[in-house]
C-alpha cells in the first residue's frame, strides 16, 4: 500500500528509532505513516535463512540492561540467554571468566583466571560496581578520557585489560584501540552489570517486527525509498505526502543526505563468518574472546544459547573481524580457539556490515538535538548513543517533541503565547 497524499506525520526509517517514535505517536492517538525503502521492519536488526540457520546481519545480541528494553514484549521473543562472561585464552588454554551473581559454581574457577591476580580482580569489581550501580547522571558528568586510560586508572591491570577487557570490549565498540569515550563505556558496563544478554528465536530481526505489529494496518510502507523531505512534506517514486510533521530515522549516512547540514556518520563496520560444526565444543553458552595479536575480536557457538538458530541439532559458529577478512584467512584462527578441525568447520555465509554503528569518541555527544525546526525531527542512535538503547530511546524523545509540536499547533492562537 502507498503513502497517502495527507497524514499528521510520516516517520521516514523502519529501524528502532523509527519504530518507537511511531508507536508512541500512534499510541497518543495520531496519524502516523511508516515508510522505510528495506523489505522488512528493524533496519539494522536483520535476520534471513541460509539452508535453515537464522543467520542475523552480524552478531547482534538483545541487552536487557538497557533501560528501553522495557519497551519490548520480551516473554514472546522468546529468549534464549548467554552466560554473562567470556572464555579467554592464555598460553593456549582456555579459561571462563563468568559472572558468579548468575552462576555461584563458575565462581572458583573465575578466580583462577590468569587476570593479574585478586587485587585486579577486585579492582574490574569495584569498577563494575560503579558503573552498574552509580546513578546515570554522576557517570555522564565525571571527567571524561579514553575507555583505555579510564581501564587503567580503574586499576585493572594490563594483563586484564589485553586478554579480556579489550577483546571483550572490541565486539561491542567495534573499535579495539578502546578511543571510545569513558562516560559511554560507563553506559556500556552498566547495561553488562544490570541485564542478561541473548537471541530472539526468530532472530533479531523479529524485535523490529514486535515493534510494527503495534501499528494500525495500512500504517507501514515497506519497499519505498524516500526521495525528499522537508516539514511539511515526503516524497517518494510514487509521489508527495503532505504532512504536520516529518521525522527522519534512517541510518546516518541516509539522514546526511536527506538533510543537507546534518552531521551523522557510521564509520565503524565489522566482518562476521558464520560455520556449523557437527556439535559445539563448549559446555555453556559463553562468547570466545579472540587472542591477542589475532584476527578474530571473538567467536561465539550462537545456538548454544538460542537453539532455534539451528534447524537440526548443529552447532551455529559466528566468528567476527573488525576489519573485512576472507573466510580462509581467518579459518585456522577460529578452529584453533574452539579446539577443532578445521575440516569440521563447514562455511556457510560471510557478512560485512559497513557503517554498522557511530563512533562515540570523546566528547560524548549525547542527547543531540532532535527537533530540527519547521516541523522536520530526526532521530537515531546517532543522536544518543550507538546501540539498541540509543536508538530507542532517541525514537521515545523525538516522539515526545513531535507531540509538543502538534499540541502547540492545535491550541487556538490566543492560547499559544506570544510568538
């Protein structure tokens, strides 16, 4: 179904941000039209079958950490958990570094973890304790440094901060030089600290899913690329819609070209490689940091933690790079840190996603302006923070700025103030 000619707002991006500023606003009672030029609802959350393994747009994982999360049905995702930790390996043997608030057993052999011994170990504590449990406004006003130099006065050590922080860390920055801003990687751990992390079992592109299926039939156009935007109309292949307001929620480099002046950019990708074993390796559903001096940021058996991910019993491998790396090169890499043949490792698809997130180097640059003037808004992680999180939360404050739009331009002139 087309856009309509007329409608209240037309939110421009199918991904979580525009999907939680539409709901809200078709929640509050209003006319709101999704449009996204993708085949399916999520943007960046994408999932597809290749010959029966859901197999997502790169290792993406739900943090129930983060605040938003709230928003989601989780119950009917119908979750399957990782263990909070990491296996890491040092001179070759691997050890699991949990989290024993969750697993009280994994407890002694965590603190055997070669990580530079019980003071540093007690420091990563203190400094988890912090960031999980500070209040959000004293993290996001102390001094602001690298992630890096912020590890270091935490006084973790080296040996934790190489072999397990930067690894870890790596896969959820994107960026192993840890330039990340400190007061983000606060945000980061405390989501680590405070949620559990796991899959769908219809993939990650089914929590975008969840989301449009709250709006009213007819209200979401798939497959329509936008053209034009200003704030009062969208236009498209098949024509203008004229509208009270328009918000733009597509991925950053879209957003600059919709809106010339707007400063949004992506520069962070990664290469993730997708195997099946015959059974997993493992005994528990714990990501594998990649060593130091490797290729791999980590690896992870995926249906160890969401069996629904393999249509038969075997084990689904994702393995990720932050830089573009053919399948062969990185082969030995990974059969070695899962202690396996490599004739057992049977490739079944490689995905880069390029432009995968923002950078949030310091100074953090959080809460961007979201209401452009003239009826026009935009939103999406690029104006809060890289993630889940930062999208939908950018969505729920863009939301709420089109609603004060709206009502000002209801109220009768004398009811409005001077202009």
């Amino acid at each position: 179904m087309s856009l309509p000619s007329r409608a209240e707002v037309v939110v421009v991006g199918a991904g979580l941000a525009g999907l939680s500023a539409a709901t809200r606003l078709a929640a509050a009672g209003r006319d709101v039209h999704l449009v996204d030029a993708a085949e399916h609802a999520g943007g960046r959350l994408a999932t597809s079958r290749v010959d029966g393994f859901l197999v997502d747009r790169g290792f993406q994982v739900l943090n129930t950490g983060y605040p938003r999360v709230a928003d989601l049905d989780l119950p009917a995702l119908d979750l399957g958990w990782f263990w909070t930790g990491a296996v890491v390996r040092v001179d070759g043997r691997a050890h699991r570094f949990v989290d024993p608030r969750q697993h009280p057993t994994a407890l002694p052999a965590t603190l055997r973890t070669p990580l530079g011994g019980p003071h540093r170990l007690a420091a990563l504590g203190a400094f988890s304790a912090r960031a999980g449990y500070a209040p959000v406004s004293r993290l996001l006003t102390a001094p602001e440094r690298s992630a890096a130099e912020h590890l270091r006065s935490a006084g973790v050590g080296e040996q934790a901060l190489e072999t397990f922080l930067r690894p870890f860390l790596a896969g959820v920055l994107l960026e192993d030089r840890l330039e990340t801003s400190s007061r983000y990687l606060d945000l980061v751990w405390r989501s680590f600290v405070r949620g559990r992390v796991g899959l769908p079992a219809r993939g990650m592109q089914s929590v975008g899913e969840q989301l449009a299926g709250r709006l009213p039939a007819g209200r979401v156009h798939l497959g329509t690329r936008v053209t034009a935007v200003d704030g009062r109309s969208v236009t498209t292949g098949a024509g203008t819609t004229v509208a009270d307001a328009v918000v733009v929620a597509t991925d950053p480099d879209t957003a600059a070209g919709l809106l010339p002046g707007l400063q949004a950019a992506a520069p962070r990708q990664v290469t993730t490689h997708l195997h099946v074993l015959p059974a997993s390796p493992w005994q528990a559903p714990l990501i594998v940091l990649g060593a130091p001096g490797g290729q791999l940021v980590n690896t992870v058996v995926v249906s160890d933690a969401q069996p629904a991910y393999s249509p038969d019993g075997r084990a689904l491998v994702a393995s990720s790079t932050l830089s573009p790396t053919r399948e062969a090169g990185v082969r030995t890499e990974i059969a070695r840190t899962h202690d396996v043949a490599e004739t057992d490792l049977e490739h079944l698809t490689t995905v880069t996603v390029l432009g995968a997130q923002p950078a949030a180097t310091p100074p953090l640059q959080h809460r961007r302006p979201v209401d452009l003037g003239d009826g026009l808004f935009v939103c999406g992680d690029h104006r809060d923070t890289p993630s889940i999180q930062g999208a939908m939360a950018s969505g729920a404050r863009t939301a709420r700025a089109v609603l004060r739009r709206l009502s000002r331009s209801a109220a009768p002139a004398s009811d409005r103030g001077p202009a």
